[in-house]
C-alpha cells in the first residue's frame, strides 16, 4: 500500500461547455502511450464523479508527485477561445469540495492540496511559486485561495445558523449580524472574482503549455533547466518569506486539531518505547550484579576450602 500525503487538482484542458467521461481520457492517455487514464478521478460538467485509475496505483498526472499523490482532473479548463480559464461549472465546485473532503476523512495521512502549477519548480529560492515560475497553468485556477474561499464561506453559513438557533437575542441584533455575515460573504466573492481574473491574464501567456502531447515530460525537465540557467545569475532571497510563512499557517489552522492528536499519539508511543527500553536496562543491570556477587561469593568459598601450602 503507497503512502498517500497530498492530492493535485487538473484540468483536462478543453473548450468549456463540451463535456467529456473518464473513458474518453483513458483513450487520450492510451493513444500517448500511458497504461490506462492517469487520473484517479474525473469530474464531469454535471458534477458527477468519476473513477479513473485505481488509488492504489500511483498515477500518472504530475511528475515527482505520482508516488505520493492522488490526482483529481475536472473537465474543462479553456475558454470559448481556447485561453487558460476557471470553467468549472456550480455542480463541478461542489463536487469537488466534496470529494476533497471525503478523501481527508479516507486517508488521514494527506496534508496538502494543490493545482498541478503549484509543483513547478522554485527558481528563484524565494519559498514560493509565483506566476512567472509556472511550467503550465492547469488547472487554471489557485487552489488554495479557493480552498480558502470555501473554508471562509462555511465559516459564514455556521455562524449564520447559530445565529438564527439563539432566540435570546433581541430581534434588531440578530438582523445586523446576519448583514454583517452577507457583506463578508460578498466581499470575499467579490475578492476572489478579482483574483480569479487577474490570474487569467497571466495566464493567458501559458496557454501553449496545455496541449497535451507525447513530448510533455521532456519540454518540462527542459524548460527548468533552462529557466534554472538564465535565472541562477540573479537569484536573491525575497523580504515577503515572513508573509508567506503566515499564509500556510493560515491555510493549515483546518487541521491543527488533527496534527496534536497524532503527536500526542506519537509520543503516547515514544514514551512507552522508553519505558520498555528502561526495564530492559534495569533487568541486565541487575541480572549483572547478582551474577558477580554470585561468582565472587563462589570465589572466596573455593579459596576458604583450598589447604594451605606449608
């Protein structure tokens, strides 16, 4: 069984509004040589959920992460003009978010989520990835500002409910609260709309990189190595890695609880793994020293029994 620590979103990098099934990327794959789809799930227009390859098999999706990963394609990725895009219908957001979910719970042992961008190479040593490091753009959307998204707006229909639960609570202040829960809901809509179309436009330049052909593999290691060339003259380290290091602490306060729970787990084992090595200690040391003074005793009875010489 494979050690699975990490899930990557992809895009099958089509026309929007044409739907595909995970039968017909197998043929894609099979056609480019692959053992069958390399995808472990598909995700359709009408969000129905689709099995790819098995989980127990490593896929073929992202190189260096197939081992350790689980690969998630949702249908779609291209606008009406064949430029890199967010095109996931309502249905298919939906059916991702809960599929993520339903994985996490499976497999205790994932601790990252990221788009098939996001394992691009860091090139300039700056501790992240940014636009112009991308080698592709699928899946054509930053996965963990949505993820973020969805976290804040659950956050909202939470406190949303217990608000509305509490008949305590004077009329006039429970009104406010929920205007006050809809503007912060329609503020982050709007704030990930603005960053979902700046994104766009950058990753317009990006968009020859999504055709999928037999030679894939090969211009990826070749593009890092040539980026690694013309950037290793002028690589600095960045002031912003304090930000970045306060953004995945941000991202990772979801699964704080689990976290302690499996090092208290942890040292629970560490801890009787000592205290077995310290009897074990004990019984040699003692073993030890009854054996001496036994010989010793053993000794001086011989010499107490042997005749003197005259």
């Amino acid at each position: 069984m494979r050690t699975i620590d990490s899930i990557i979103i992809h895009c099958s990098a089509t026309i929007c509004n044409k739907d595909f099934t995970a039968a017909d990327i197998d043929r894609w794959h099979r056609q480019r040589s692959f053992n069958g789809i390399g995808y472990h799930f598909v995700i359709r227009l009408d969000g129905t959920i689709e099995n790819g390859r098995a989980i127990e098999k490593p896929g073929a999706h992202c190189v260096g992460w197939n081992n350790r990963s689980i690969g998630i394609c949702y249908i779609g990725g291209l606008d009406a003009c064949g430029h890199p895009a967010d095109t996931r219908t309502p249905k298919q957001k939906e059916a991702m978010k809960t599929l993520i979910n339903r994985l996490q719970h499976e497999y205790f042992g994932i601790r990252s989520i990221l788009g098939h961008r996001d394992t691009s190479p860091d090139l300039n040593g700056d501790g992240r990835i940014e636009p112009n490091e991308f080698i592709k753009a699928c899946p054509c959307f930053d996965v963990r500002t949505w993820l973020r998204s969805v976290s804040l707006t659950g956050l909202c229909l939470g406190f949303c409910l217990c608000t509305a639960s509490c008949g305590s609570y004077k009329s006039s202040s429970s009104s406010t609260e929920k205007a006050d829960v809809s503007v912060i809901s329609q503020t982050a809509q709007e704030t990930q709309q603005k960053k979902d179309v700046h994104l766009s436009q950058k990753q317009a330049s990006d968009s020859s990189a999504l055709h999928q052909s037999s030679t894939e593999e090969y211009m990826e290691q070749t593009t890092i190595i040539r980026r690694k060339r013309q950037n290793a003259s002028t690589v600095e380290k960045n002031c912003n890695e304090e930000k970045a290091d306060t953004l995945m602490i941000n991202a990772g306060k979801s699964k704080e609880k689990t976290d302690i729970t499996y090092q208290i787990v942890r040292q629970q084992k560490q801890s009787e793994k000592q205290k077995k090595t310290g009897y074990a200690t004990l019984w040699l040391i003692g073993g030890g020293f009854v054996s001496a003074l036994l010989l010793f005793r053993q000794v001086r009875q011989i010499r107490k029994n042997k005749p003197r010489q005259c």
